[in-house]
C-alpha cells in the first residue's frame, strides 16, 4: 500500500469513527444511534469494492466506543 493509499483509508476512518470520539460526550443511547445512522450511509471506502458498514462490522470501527 503506498503512502497515497495509506492517507485516504486513515482520512476514511477518521470520518467514520470522529463522530464517536471527536470530543463530544454522548448521552446514553446516542452512541448506538450514531452507530445505527452510520451504517445506513452508502460510503466511498478507498480500496475496496465495498460501499457499506454494516453492524456486524462494527468490531472493526471499534465496539469498545459503545460502552
């Protein structure tokens, strides 16, 4: 992966997760609604013939953030 390549897949999960971890403390239930509005999204995901999150991929934008 070159460096181009490495900036555009980081810029894309700063998008994803800033919401979660921008700064701003979420009341309760707000973190699985983001979470749920999130995954509704159509996303340009660099690298990859994949245009979703879905929930069960969550674990991968870190479930840790839910709780």
């Amino acid at each position: 992966m070159t460096e181009v390549e490495k900036k555009q897949v980081a810029v894309f999960r700063y998008m994803i997760i800033n919401g979660f971890v921008g700064g701003r403390r979420l009341v309760h239930g707000e973190q699985e609604k983001l979470l749920a509005e999130k995954c509704t999204h159509r996303w340009c995901i660099p690298l990859s013939g994949k245009n979703r999150n879905k929930p069960q991929h969550a674990t991968a934008l870190g479930t840790d953030l839910l709780e």
